[in-house]
C-alpha cells in the first residue's frame, strides 16, 4: 500500500526463509521474477493491484507451501502454468483481473484443499475441466468475464462445501444443473450467457426437447409395441421373482441384532470365548474372518476390506458388522450367512436348492446387482477382483450376499488409478 515502482528486484530469490510477503497495492512493474521460485518457505504471496506484466514464471508452482497467492488487478498475460500439482497446500487463489488467456488446466485435481477460487475478468476460454471435480473443499468459485464455452458442470452440485459460484458473463449454453449450489443460485450469478435454459424461476426459457422427425415417428409406431411387449414380459417375470421373495417377511429381526453388535466394542477375549478358542468345529470362512498376520499381505487385506465395506451398503452385499484389530491379530466380524457358500451348491447332490432354473437366475441377478452397485452407483468405483462362487454367501432367505473384498482395488476415476487397479485375483484360474 504505497507508492513504490520499478520492477520487483531479482534478488527477491534469496530470500530463502522468507513466509509472508506483501508488495500489494503498488506501481511494481515488469514481470515477476522468476527467482520467487526458490523461496520454497513462503506461504502467503501477494502482488494484487500493480501495474505487473508478461506470463505467470513457471516457477511460481514449485512453491509447494504456498496456501494463499494474489496477484489480481495487474496485467499479466499468457495461460496458467499446465502443472499445478505442487500447489498441493493451497487455499486461495485470487488471480481475477488479468489479462490471463487460454484453456484452464486439467490438473485442479490435486489442489484438494483449494476452498477461494477467483479466476474472474481474464480471458480463459474453452471448456470448464473436468478435473473441477477433484476441487472437494471448495467454497467459493467466481469465473465471470471469461470466455468459457461449454455446459454446466452437473458435478458443481456435488461439491458439497460450493456455496458461492458466479459463472456470469461468459459463453456457457444449455441446462442450469439443480440441486447444492443451484439450489440458491441468483441471477446475478448466471446472466450473460444467453443460451443457458431451465430454472424458469431465474427468467431461463425452458430447455427444448430435441425434435424427432416424422421418419423417425413412423419407426417408433414399429417398435414401440414390440419394446412395450418385451418389457410387459420382464415386468411378469421380476413379478414372479419378486413375489417369491415376499414369502418370507421377517428379514428385520436379524439386521437389529446385527446393528446392536456393530456399535460397541469387541475384544479380542470375546472372539476367543466365541469360537470357542478358535474350535475347527466353528470354523465358517464367514461370521469372523481372522486374518493370518504371518503372511504380508493380511495386512493391506484388512485395510482393503475395511475401506470398501465401510462405505458399501448394498443388499447383496456382505455387511461389515465391527472390527477387532491389535497389533498381531485383525479379524473382521461379517453378517452371519447360515446357508453356506455357493460353490458348495453347485458341487452337492444333497443341496438342490439351486437346482431350478428360476433359483439360479435369482442369484445371478442378486450377485450382478451387487457389482451394478459398485461399478456404478458406488461413489468411488470398486472392483472386486476375486469374484468366483465360495465368495458368494446365501442368508437365511437364500439372497447371496458377495464377500472377501480383501483384494478389492477402488478406482478414483482419474487415469492413474485406473492402471494401478490391473492386479489380477486369483491368478491363473477363474471359476465359473
Ligand atoms: C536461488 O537460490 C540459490 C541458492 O541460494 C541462489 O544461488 C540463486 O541465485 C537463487 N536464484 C535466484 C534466481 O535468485
Ligand atoms: C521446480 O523444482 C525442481 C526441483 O526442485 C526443479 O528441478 C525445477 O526446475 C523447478 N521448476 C521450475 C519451473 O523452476
Ligand atoms: C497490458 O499488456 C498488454 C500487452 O502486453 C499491453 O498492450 C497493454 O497496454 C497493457 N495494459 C496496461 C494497462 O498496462
Ligand atoms: C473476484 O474478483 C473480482 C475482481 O477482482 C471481484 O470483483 C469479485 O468480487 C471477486 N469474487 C469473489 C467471489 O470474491
Ligand atoms: C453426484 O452425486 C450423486 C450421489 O452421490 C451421484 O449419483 C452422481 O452421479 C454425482 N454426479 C456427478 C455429476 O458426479
Ligand atoms: C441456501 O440459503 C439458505 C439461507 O440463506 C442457507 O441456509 C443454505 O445453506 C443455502 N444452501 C446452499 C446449498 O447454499
Ligand atoms: C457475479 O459476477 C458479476 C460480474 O462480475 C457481478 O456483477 C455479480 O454481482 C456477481 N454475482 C454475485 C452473486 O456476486
């Protein structure tokens, strides 16, 4: 906040202790230098309201401690560096105001603790990144005057800390998503893009339907009773199914005996007293699974279960009941499954249970439901990895239940993840 000019001096990089620095509000001029590289301590950077040019130094990421960066109101040009992954501890960044071009990185994905994002009044253009996404502690979000092109992100309702977002004034088209930061939304965080619809509420147009024409409607007088039968017929058939299941009404009872073990603590002396000291006569493969700590990897199939089943919930899906877990011994404690695995179905003369066409079928859509669940509809995707018939369990009702997620890999979404997760199961040899 004074009056001083002339460019920020070069020997500002050997500073090399330096935490806070505040040159705002000035007449600097120039570029910043790109020795502000090596100033690896500093957290709090402000260089907002100069007279500052040319491109933001490259250099400037590597400030891995940095958690708040201004340099709004000067004129600064060029794109935003590509790689900002080391801005790993940053929270706000005021870079509104500038004469910043180009698209905005893909790489917002690691600046998971970025929460003041204010990209106003520049030039950006193209489409807003998918990697937004990965921004989950952000609160507020201002990108008017820019160029941006494209849809709303439906994914902005999701981040669930985003109570402020201004999209005004740029080239945005087509539907204003609903729901979190929609929910609120003013117009003066929308206009200026004259082809957004929706949100009647706001003065939008209502979004047209896309047209069909007439060739297509005569096609549709064809098939349509034929999809209308086919889907008559699966109606029918889940009636059945579905009517069969019903039957047996008190599937309650056992869930709240279920929920009374899940909430408090279970040691290791009550596990002993249990199964009876571990008697081969009650080894099940299920209620309890102890894992062998003697072999490396019980460890991260613990941690591995742990975390899928502590989020999954699904029918058919074997719950997670309580832990116990000290130094030398986890074991997991699962819902009770007193009808066995469904390898020994397959293989037993004396077990015809699954012997009806109708039986099978229902398991089969019991155990694809539950990958439907984790492929699709699970937050994080999860790959099971190890699905074969012993890790199909049956309930009293005869609902398989899958189990042993003890290798089961989750799949962030982004493309790294995606590679680490090609460990195989059970190598060699699947079951069918
Ligand atoms: C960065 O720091 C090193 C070591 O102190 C110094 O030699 C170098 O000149 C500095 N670089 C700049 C651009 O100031
Ligand atoms: C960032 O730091 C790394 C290692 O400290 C160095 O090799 C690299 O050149 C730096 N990048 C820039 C753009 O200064
Ligand atoms: C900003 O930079 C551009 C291009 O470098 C230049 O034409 C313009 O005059 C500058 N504006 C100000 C206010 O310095
Ligand atoms: C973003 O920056 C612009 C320009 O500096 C400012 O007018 C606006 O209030 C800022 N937005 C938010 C949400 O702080
Ligand atoms: C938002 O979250 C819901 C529920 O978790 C999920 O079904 C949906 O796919 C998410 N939408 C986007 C665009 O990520
Ligand atoms: C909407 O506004 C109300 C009242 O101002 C506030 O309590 C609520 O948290 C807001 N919801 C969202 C999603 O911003
Ligand atoms: C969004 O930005 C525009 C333009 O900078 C501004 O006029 C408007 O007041 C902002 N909206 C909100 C809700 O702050």
């Amino acid at each position: 906040g004074n009056i001083m000019f002339g460019p920020v001096p070069t020997q500002i990089g050997t500073l090399q202790s330096i935490v806070i620095l505040y040159l705002d509000d000035n007449k600097f001029s120039g570029s910043i230098p790109n020795g502000v590289g090596n100033l690896t301590t500093l957290q709090d950077l402000r260089l907002s309201y100069n007279l500052l040019s040319s491109s933001i130094p490259a250099s400037l990421v590597n400030l891995s401690n940095l958690i708040r960066l201004y340099i709004s109101h000067n004129n600064l040009t060029g794109a935003l560096p590509s790689d900002l992954s080391p801005w790993r501890a940053i929270a706000e960044m005021g870079i509104s105001a500038n004469n910043l071009v180009g698209s905005l990185p893909t790489s917002w994905g690691h600046l998971q603790l970025l929460s003041y994002l204010n990209l106003s009044q520049n030039t950006f253009n193209d489409l807003i990144p998918d990697s937004f996404k990965g921004l989950v502690n952000l609160e507020t979000l201002d990108l008017s005057h820019n160029n941006l092109l494209g849809g709303i992100p439906k994914y902005f309702a999701n981040l669930t800390f985003l109570t402020s977002l201004n999209l005004s004034f740029n080239n945005l088209q087509g539907q204003i998503p609903s729901g979190g930061v929609f929910s609120n939304i003013t117009l003066q965080s929308l206009m200026g893009n004259p082809r957004l619809c929706g949100v009647p509420r706001l003065g939008f147009p209502a979004c047209l339907e896309k047209s069909h024409s007439t060739r297509t409607k005569h096609l549709l007088k064809i098939v349509l009773p034929a999809i209308i039968a086919a889907f008559g017929a699966i109606v029918v058939f889940l009636y059945l199914l579905i009517g069969k299941k019903m039957k047996n009404p008190d599937i309650t009872a056992s869930f709240d005996i279920a929920d009374a073990i899940c909430h408090r603590l279970v040691s290791y002396q009550e596990i002993v007293r249990a199964t009876e000291n571990f008697n081969e006569d009650n080894l099940l493969g299920v209620a309890i699974k102890i894992l062998n700590m003697q072999v490396e990897r019980a460890l991260r199939s613990f941690d591995a279960e742990c975390h899928v089943l502590r989020m999954a919930r699904h029918r058919n899906l074997i719950k997670i009941l309580n832990t116990c877990s000290n130094l030398d011994f986890r074991a997991l404690l699962l819902q009770f499954m007193p009808n066995g695995n469904l390898e020994s179905y397959l293989h037993s003369e004396s077990r015809p249970c699954v012997g009806s066409f109708l039986k099978r079928m229902e398991i089969m859509l019991d155990v694809s439901m539950a990958m439907e669940y984790l492929h699709h509809e699970h937050h994080e995707v999860v790959l099971h990895c190890d699905l074969k018939p012993t890790n199909v369990l049956f309930d009293e009702e005869m609902t398989a239940h899958v189990a042993d997620f003890g290798i089961a890999k989750m799949l962030l979404g982004d493309d790294n993840s995606a590679v680490s997760a090609s460990m195989p199961g059970t190598i060699g040899y699947m079951a069918p």
